[in-house]
C-alpha cells in the first residue's frame, strides 16, 4: 500500500482513504437500496444497478485521479471562465431545462442521453471564484465597496438563479460562501450587513412569489416547512416516517448488508435517504463512521489551511471541503428530520449523477493542493502569484 501511495497516489493519505471508504460505501449502500426498482424496471436484475453504480465509482476515481495531478494553479484564471459559463447555464436551465415537479434543474446533453444539473456546476465555479477574490485581498484587507462589487453580487445571482428550482442548493452555496469570506478576514460586520439585507430580501421574495405565483416551487417550500412543523400524514411526512423507522430498526450493530427492509418503502432510498438506508443495515457503528468521514476530511483541509504559504490554494482546499461537508450534513440531517426534506444527495455516496462527478472533482483538488505541499512547491520563499494581481 505504501508503494502504490509513494508511486501513484499523491498528496494527503488521510484524505484518499476518506475517498476509499466512501465509495466502498456507496457500492454496498447502492447495491442494497435499488433492489426494489431492479425488480420493476428490470426483472429482478439486481446486478443491473450494482455494474451502472461501479461504473459510476470507477469514472469518479479517474476524475480525482486526474485532477490531482493537476497543479492548483490551473484553477486561479479558469475560475473566472468557470463563473462565466455558470451564470448563462443557470439561465438556461431555468428556461429550457428538463421539469420536474415543477423545478427546471437539468439540461439534457443532446444525442448523448446524459443530463447535467447546472446548480452542480454553479456552486463548484463560485466556490473557486470566491477563494481567488478573497486571495487578492489578503495583505489590505477588502473594502465595503470591493466587498460589493467583486463578491457580494456574483454570489447572489449565483444564489437566486438557483432558488427558483432548488431553494436548498441556493441556501447551501450562501452559507459555504459566507464562511468562507469570514475565514477569508472579511470583516464581521459586513457579513453580518449583508446577511440581514438577503434575508430581508429573500423573505419579500417569497412572500411576493406566494402572492402572485411567481416561483411554481414556492408553495413545495411552504407545504414541507408546514409538513415538519406538524404531523399531518403527507408524503414530505411518509419519506420522513419511513426514515425514521429505518434508523430506528437498525440498532447498534445494524441489521447486516442487503437486509434492509425500508428500502421497499421509502422513495428514493439510493440518492435522498440513503443515509437511512446505511444506518438500518450497519447501525449506530455505520451512522458514527460516516460523520467520522466527512469530519476528518473537513479536519484535513483545516489542516492544509494551516500549512499553507498562500492564500489561494488555502481558501480553496477549505471552500471545497466545506461544501462536501455541509451538503453531507445537511442529506444526513434530513434522515433524522432535524431538518425538512430537501433532496440533497450524500457526496460520493449517493447513486451516480453530476453531484458524484463534482464531489470527484472537488476530492481531486483538495488532494492537487496537499500533493504540492508534500513536495514543497508551497514553501518556496516566492510571493504567491495570486496576490501579485
């Protein structure tokens, strides 16, 4: 093993067996909760979701593979080209895109049958756009109208061409910003400012859309807020019921792989409850190792933080490891209902998708960062290039 890290596999060890587990997990997981629709779409060809779910996992290894390898320096101009593509894509997936449930959150790639979620994209180029402007500002720290102009605007149009078809995503992507500026020494009071000023704004929004129908999505909000508030007997409810009967069920020790029975009951149990699915089959030990996982990898990048020479590569290892994080928690916080349903999937858990290839990409970052402290490339005595512009 040690050969194949000192050969092949660069960069932190901690975090690419963090990757290993994950996906391990992902192909039990996957394998154990599609066995209901293998019986309906394929004639109880259970293998069928297992190869389509390892080919996935395969293909996402390559890609944190390969963007390991890739200088982090890469990433600083393509960042603003990133953000350039996000913007006009979210535009068009708001007006062509794919429906469903009344939300327009895929464009499908003509002739190739394969459907991209823009928000994936979205919140992947603002992450690394926010690490770069944050970067330029680090030796006179940025100004109210800086702050404005060259961060506080690109975030929310990012942010509200995202929430007409998934309000979740939106809130997720400006909470991820937000610690990352204060991480990034934008001074307190400004957040604060803003902060106040975009929930004044989002609360007129959406009692505007409530009053004229403007955002179709909007009443999904209210009715799922109103379902976790009481206990009405809807189907926000019967996905929460059946989760929780899961986890429930699963005890200390679990019940064992593939011996899951609420796989038959609740919706969507290889993508949005997943977690519950992992829970009732391996238990408290599986809940706790999951957390552990997405914990020590949001440690390893405070780490990376810590030991880097440049701000850059710093900010966007710690953006990056934030968004993981927080969308696993928020995935696993709706299984045990501490939060209402919002459909998020688990990172590099959750059965394929472009939220797997991003969560791949991003993985590949973190470990291109790590790789080049390990060599040293951070510590040589040069002014960071990013801070030069």
């Amino acid at each position: 093993m040690g050969k194949i890290f000192g050969r092949y596999l660069k960069g932190d060890r901690t975090i690419w067996l963090v990757v290993f587990f994950l996906s391990a997990i992902s192909l039990l997981a996957v394998y154990s909760s599609t066995g209901t629709l293998a019986y309906k779409y394929y004639g109880g060809n259970t293998s069928h979701f297992l190869l389509k779910q390892l080919g996935f996992l395969i293909f996402s290894l390559v890609v944190v593979f390969i963007a390991h390898l890739i200088s982090y320096k890469v990433y600083y101009p393509f960042s603003t080209l990133l953000m350039g593509i996000s913007i006009p894509l979210l535009l068009f997936t708001l007006v062509f895109g794919t429906q469903l449930n009344e939300a327009s959150r895929w464009i499908e790639i003509p002739g190739l049958g394969i459907t991209l979620q823009s928000s994936d994209v979205a919140k992947f180029s603002l992450v690394l756009y926010v690490a770069k402007v944050l970067s330029q500002y680090q030796k006179e720290p940025i100004n109210l109208k800086q702050l404005t102009f060259k961060l506080m605007l690109p975030i929310a149009l990012i942010c509200v061409l995202i929430l007409p078809a998934n309000f979740s995503t939106a809130v997720l992507v400006g909470i991820t910003c937000w610690l990352l500026m204060f991480v990034g020494r934008v001074k307190l009071r400004h957040l604060l400012g803003f902060t106040g000023v975009g929930a004044m704004a989002l609360a007129i929004l959406i009692l505007v859309a409530l009053q004229f129908n403007t955002i179709k999505r909007v009443h999904t909000w209210k009715t799922r807020i109103e379902s976790f508030a009481s206990s009405e007997n809807d189907e926000s409810n019967y996905q929460v019921e059946q989760s929780k009967i899961a986890i429930a069920t699963g005890g200390i020790f679990g019940k064992g792989p593939g011996k899951s029975t609420q796989r038959n009951f609740l919706p969507h149990p290889y993508s949005d409850f997943i977690y519950s699915i992992i829970v009732e089959e391996y238990g408290w030990i599986g809940a706790i190792g999951i957390i552990m996982l997405y914990m020590i990898l949001l440690y390893r990048a405070a780490l990376i933080v810590k030991k880097s020479k440049r701000t850059f590569p710093a900010l966007l290892a710690f953006g990056l490891a934030l968004l993981i994080v927080l969308q696993a928690f928020v995935n696993m916080a709706v299984a045990v209902n501490l939060i209402p349903v919002t459909g998020q999937p688990l990172p590099l858990v959750s059965m394929g998708g472009t939220s797997l290839f991003f969560s791949s990409a991003a993985f590949g970052i973190i470990l291109s960062i790590s790789r080049t402290q390990s060599k040293k490339e951070l510590f040589d005595g040069e002014e960071p290039v990013e801070d030069n512009n």
